[in-house]
C-alpha cells in the first residue's frame, strides 16, 4: 500500500498517532452505544403502539441527557492538561485528523443543545429517568417547532454517516493496513 494511501486513510480513521488512557477509551465506546441507542429508539418510536412509543421517547431523553453529561466529560478531560498528546508530526494529515473529531464533538453538542431546545419549545419537560426538567422558556410556534425537528434530524443522521465513516476507517486500518489505529482505542489491547 502506497504513503499516501496510508496517510488518506489515517485522516479517515481519525489517527492522530495519539495513545488513550482508559478514561478516554471508556469516554469513546460510551458516547458510541448512546449515540447509536439514541438513533435506534428515534428510528422506532415511530412504528409502535402509543404506550410502547412514550416509553421509548422517555428512554430517549433519558438517554440523551446522559449523552450530554458524557459529552461534558469528554470535553473537560480532553482540554484538562496532561490529556492532550501532540500528534507525533502536525502536517496536513494531523490537521485533518482533527477535523474530523472537531466536527464529531461539534454536532454531538449541537444535537444534545437541539434535543434539549426541541422538547422545551412545546412547554414539555425533558425526563431523566422519571426526574422531570421543566421548560425554562416559553414555547415556541409550530414552524418553529417543526423546524428544530428537521434540524434536530439532520444534525443525527450526519451524525450516523460520520462516525459510520470513521468507525469504517479504523477497521480498514485493522484489517487491511494492519496498524494500530483501532487496537489504541479498544480496551485491553495491545498495540502491535
């Protein structure tokens, strides 16, 4: 495999020749199986009886909610010092690398921010788990409300096809470019 196939695939994967502690590795495959919880029960909730479907929007938020505090912790341990391990060599490859993570944490605030705005804005109040969150504004009209939805759609399934592409990337690299792209993100494993 040629350099700059390697290197075009490391930008995909996200590789930013960085090492994780297991905080970190928790943090990532956490905020994977919510995200991907979250995406299931909005893909489904559509499809079942009245009563099965308020369980699985209050799972949702719950969920959710959890997703956000998760996001939080991401984001303080990943800008607490010590935490930040400089890429061994910061070209363009890096830089892209980057990106691709700047944009992830990007929209999953942003859809964590919409949730919270969407349920609000219908004088509803978020569920953790039974605890209710009132609405701290007023509500908002239906084109209003309708389009947070759109929005809050949208922001989940780039969402999807991102981390679908990223998570694409370092199996690629696992299989084929036989680095260790993927073994420094799963728990347990040694780098080769």
């Amino acid at each position: 495999m040629s350099n700059v196939t390697r290197t075009a695939a490391r930008i995909a994967a996200g590789d930013e020749r960085t090492t994780y502690d297991r905080f970190s590795i928790t943090l990532h495959w956490l905020t994977a199986v919510l995200v991907l919880t979250q995406f299931m029960l909005a893909q489904v909730w559509d499809s079942t009886p009245r009563p099965t479907r308020h369980v699985l929007i209050v799972a949702h938020m719950s969920f959710g909610i959890l997703l956000t505090v998760v996001l939080i912790a991401r984001i303080v341990w990943r800008l607490s010092p010590g935490h930040q391990k400089p890429p061994d060599k910061a070209g363009w490859v890096e830089r892209a690398a980057e990106t691709v993570h700047f944009a992830l944490y990007v929209l999953l605030v942003s859809e964590a921010v919409l949730g919270f705005i969407l349920r609000w804005s219908g004088n509803e109040s978020m569920s953790f788990f039974g605890l209710q969150v009132p609405p701290p504004f007023s509500p908002f009209g239906k084109p209003a409300r309708r389009s947070l939805g759109e929005l809050h759609d949208l922001t989940g399934w780039t969402i999807i096809v991102l981390a679908a592409c990223h998570a694409a990337a370092a199996l690629f690299h696992h299989f084929l470019v036989r680095d260790d792209v993927l073994a420094r993100m799963l728990p347990g494993i040694r780098r080769r």
